[in-house]
C-alpha cells in the first residue's frame, strides 16, 4: 500500500489563506469542486486544463481521452451528452490473418465458458454496485476491503482466475482483445478486479459521448485558476501549494492530478505500473478486412489495438507505437489529430492507495479503479468529507449528508 511521507515545510506565502484548494481539474477534481460549491463551501481549483483526461479532438468530433460511458454512470451522465451506442455483439476482431465477430464457432465451442463467466460477471456486478454506494462515505481502499469477494478480485491475478474458472479459450479468443483495446493492457498482466469491470458493458449499455464541461463548472468557472503546481509543504496545521505563479495558504487541499504526479507531489512512489497509448484521428479509407464494422480489436501482441469508425466519417486508430503502420489498414489516409497518453493511466498492479493521505490532505481520481464514475466518486467523497469537517458535524450525520448528496 502507498502511503505518503510527510511533506516538507515550506517558507510562509505571501497570499490570504484558502479553504481548500483541488489540484486538478479532471472528472475527479471538477466533480468535488462541483459539490463545495452546490453546498456553499469556498475553493480554489488549479490545474493547466479543464477536463483531464476527457479530451476532445482539435475539430470537437471525437474523445481522444476517455471514449465511453456506461448507463449507469449515475453521476457522470448529469454532465455528458451521449452519442451513438456502441453495439456490444458487432465489434470484430482480427488475429493473425483471420478476423472474427461475437457469433463465432470459438463462441459456440465454448457456450459452457461465455455461461460461466456471465454468471460471475452478473455476480461481480451486483457487488460493485454496493461498493459504489460506500465510496460516498468512506475511501475507495477501506469500501473494497468491506466485501471480500471484491478484495480477492482485486488482488487474484487475472490469468488465475482466468485459470480457476476455466475460461481459458473465451479468454483467449474474446476477453483479451477486449482488454487491449480498452486497457491498453494484456489479461496476464491485469488482476481480475478490472478484468470484470471492463467486461461489464456486455451488461450494461455504452455509449460514445461528449462531456458538457460548461454544465459541471457552472457557477464556479471564476474560481478556476490555469497554473501548474509544482509542490504542496507543511506550515503549521495548514497546507503551502506552490505553483508557478507564486504560492499560497490553504487549510484543505485535495489532489486529483494522475498518478504519476500525484506521487511526486505527494512524495510516494505509485503502486500501479502505468500504461501508455498513441490516438489518432483520422480521415481516410479502411481496407476491406476492417470495412465490416464499425469497432475493430486486435489480438496478440499486435503494436495497433483498437480502430474504430466515428459518427462524422473520421477513424479513431489506438496504437503503442507512434506512428503505426497507417498502410497497413487504410488505403488513404490523412492524420487529423494526434495524443500521446503516457501514462493513460496506471491500471497493472493490486496496490491500494488511500484517498486521505494526511490531516485535511485528500488524494482522488482513478489511482485504485479507472473509470470516470469511481473517479467522479472520490472526488464526491472528498467534498463530503470536507463539508462535514467545516460543519462541525458528527461521523453518524455524515452519513446523512452523503445521502443527501447523493439526491
């Protein structure tokens, strides 16, 4: 388990204390500085963008951050438009030379397998869902140590379980090219935890969407400052962040920066190891092999993982290597745009890392489960804590105003 060392004290700042101050402006940032504010608590949000990790094309077309959400992304989905749903029987999938959809004879061979895993996957579902429900009162570590099946899940490798359950064909002809284009990661390097909860859109409807950032900000944009933070110390019982403007006093500060810089800000390394990917829009022609669909997964060890078609004609191509071969599926083809996620996010590892990392010192966003509702969660669960300390208010009345918050 990550843990923080404690910060080191910095020289006194010149600016008038701060009551909180969120280091970042992703779902998980903008999510706690959404509840402070509906519930009249002052803050201060400072971050170089307003989004994250949801990030739009240069011509507004497609997402080339975080491309889907499911239906029931209860909080998410107040603040997103959706798109076209994404059909979960017609993905095709390619390997080596051949390529295949959902009814295939490596399905029909294996009907006992794809029963099996539904049924543990409707199990798992019907777990995460009450631990989404305890991630409003208590931290993300302490709610997935509450059900045992969902702490051995997210320690159990995920070739083990793969292993126990014997799934090892439906593994290897559909859950690993899932995986690689969703995770950007291979099932042996993954725990079962998010193995399951990438599968859970064979459950629950997905949908592309477009994330209405003047919707969540609305009523604070004005407390949103552009800057860079480059370190949080100790003075006193209070908190110095410094950024590259200057610095200042503030008795609250809630980190919702990416992993990797929330440990060098925080000083602990990060328990995950990171993924990386390279997303280009692009307007061209498909050759025929990826004409038949709209969402192509590649398997194996390929270095291009996903393709897909976007609603406006252009193609959303997902690669580790930059650039890929373009020839290879395309026969012309113009790139549009061009993101380096490095890290997308850190997903390989069963650390647990805890939201609260000091007195009145918050840590949130997808450091333990990646996703943009248990992100949006733990910003939720920060702001709540928050509010109850400024309150005044006993743990069992905390309790009733996360219910509140929840309505």
């Amino acid at each position: 388990m990550a843990r923080s060392k404690r910060l080191r004290p910095t020289h006194e700042a010149a600016t008038p204390p701060v009551e909180t101050i969120i280091v970042g402006a992703g779902v998980a940032g903008l999510a706690c500085a959404r509840h402070l504010h509906d519930a009249g608590n002052p803050f201060l949000v400072i971050s170089e963008n307003v989004g994250g990790r949801v990030q739009r094309s240069g011509d507004g077309a497609v997402n080339l951050g975080a491309y889907y959400v499911r239906a029931d992304y209860t909080n998410v989905n107040r603040y997103v438009r959706l798109g076209r749903r994404i059909d979960r029987l017609t993905p095709q999938r390619h390997d080596g030379g051949s390529s295949y959809g959902l009814w295939d004879r490596r399905l029909l061979l294996h009907l006992p397998q794809a029963g099996r895993f539904l049924r543990l996957l409707v199990e798992f579902k019907r777990h995460y869902g009450d631990f989404q429900q305890r991630c409003v009162t208590m931290g993300q570590p302490a709610a997935i140590r509450a059900d045992p099946l969902l702490l051995r899940l997210y320690h159990q490798p995920a070739q083990a379980f793969i292993d126990q359950h014997r799934l090892r064909h439906l593994a290897r002809w559909y859950l690993t090219p899932w995986l690689l284009g969703t995770a950007f990661a291979p099932l042996h390097a993954m725990t079962a935890f998010p193995l399951l909860l990438g599968a859970l859109p064979l459950l629950v409807p997905t949908y592309e969407f477009t994330l209405k950032t003047d919707l969540l900000i609305d009523g604070f944009a004005d407390s949103i400052v552009a800057d860079t933070v480059i370190g949080v110390g100790l003075r006193g019982s209070s908190y110095v962040v410094e950024t590259s403007a200057g610095s200042m006093i503030a008795k609250r500060v809630v980190i919702a920066t990416p992993t990797d810089r929330a440990g060098q800000l925080l000083s602990f390394a990060a328990g995950k190891r990171p993924v990386s990917a390279h997303m280009y829009q692009i307007d061209g022609v498909l050759r025929d092999a990826y004409n038949g669909a709209d969402i192509h997964l590649v398997a194996g060890d390929d270095t291009v993982l996903a393709i897909a078609r976007q609603a406006n004609g252009s193609i959303l191509l997902c690669s580790r290597l930059h650039p890929p071969d373009f020839d290879r599926f395309l026969t012309e083809w113009r790139v549009i745009d061009h993101k380096h996620w490095n890290p997308a996010f850190h997903i390989l590892g069963n650390d647990l890392i805890e939201c609260e990392q000091g007195p009145n010192l918050y840590l949130i966003g997808d450091h333990n489960i990646v996703g943009l509702e248990d992100a949006y969660l733990t910003g939720l669960y920060a702001a709540n804590r928050i509010i109850a300390g400024a309150a005044g208010l006993e743990p069992h009345n905390r309790a009733v105003l996360a219910a509140q918050s929840r309505t």
